[in-house]
C-alpha cells in the first residue's frame, strides 16, 4: 500500500490514516479497507485511487473498481444489520461478517453511525482481522467527530485525479 498524503490535515485526521495503513500491513490476508459514515460516503480508505484509471487497472477479484464500491457495500450491510437488529428487538449491531468461497467481508460499528468495512481473501484469519478491527474501532471511535469526518471528507473530494489516496 501507498502512503497517503496528509499534507495539510490535522493530528488526528493523520492519526487515522495511520491507523489505517497499519490495519492493511500488519494483518494477513487484508485487501481493502473503508471508513464510511452514516450517511454512506467513503471517509478513509486504504484504496490508493478512486479515478477511472485505477478502476481499469484493478484485478478481476474483490470491489469491482474501487474504495468507493467498498464503501457502498458497507453502507448498505450497516444499513440491513441495523434494520433487522431494530426488528428483531436485540440492541445494536456490533459487527457484521460475511463468509464467501474466496473472501470475506467484515463491517464493524465505530461511532455515531460510521462503520469500519475489510474485504479479506480466503486465506484470512476472521479471527484476527474481527480483533485487529476492534483494536481499530477503539483507538478511531472517540476522535472521529462529526468535524474530523468533515475534513476527511473533503480530502478526498479534493484530491487532485490520479494522485494517490
């Protein structure tokens, strides 16, 4: 993974980022991860590109094209957990796994609404990534404020196209 730029950002904006590229480096079997808010927008994701360039340059396996198509997953299983945790009257949902043939999809409660999301390969340990995601969940939970997700936000909508993350 590429380092992201975080020229200009607050302490705690770069702190996250941070925190991202560790979850992606240090835990096997990791291919993507998206930080999406309760309104469904990408905040934070370990995609280096959005541009039509890199959806072309994509493989054939995983979110077909980029972060963004991981974070529309993620918004939408956050959405559906949450509805049938309300139906089923059992409090709220704290973490969502999804086991297929040839990967896995994880989505974990942070704050407020937003939700964590990590699409691992066959060969992760959802043992692992479920732990390495809380640790992430606890360290970025406290200080992704409605104002830190303002500014993530618009770094992404400011990034120039084709430069990374």
């Amino acid at each position: 993974m590429t380092a992201p730029t975080t020229y200009g950002l607050s302490s705690e904006a770069r702190n996250l980022h941070w925190l991202l590229t560790n979850l992606v480096e240090e835990v096997p079997g990791i291919q993507s991860v998206a930080v999406v808010s309760s309104d469904g927008l990408l905040l934070l994701s370990s995609d280096p590109g959005h541009t039509e360039l890199s959806r072309q340059a994509r493989p054939a396996k995983g979110p077909r094209g980029s972060s963004a198509d991981l974070a529309t997953i993620v918004s939408g299983i956050g959405s559906l957990t949450v509805g049938a945790a309300k139906l089923l009257d059992h409090g709220g949902v704290r973490h969502t796994m999804v086991a297929m043939e040839e990967g896995s999809l994880f989505v974990m409660s942070i704050s407020d609404g937003s939700l964590l999301g990590v699409h691992g390969s066959a060969e992760c340990d959802m043992s692992v990534v479920a732990y390495h995601m809380a640790l992430f969940v606890g360290r970025a939970g406290h200080v992704l404020t409605p104002e830190l997700r303002s500014e993530l936000r618009q770094s992404l909508e400011t990034r120039p196209a084709g430069s990374e993350r």
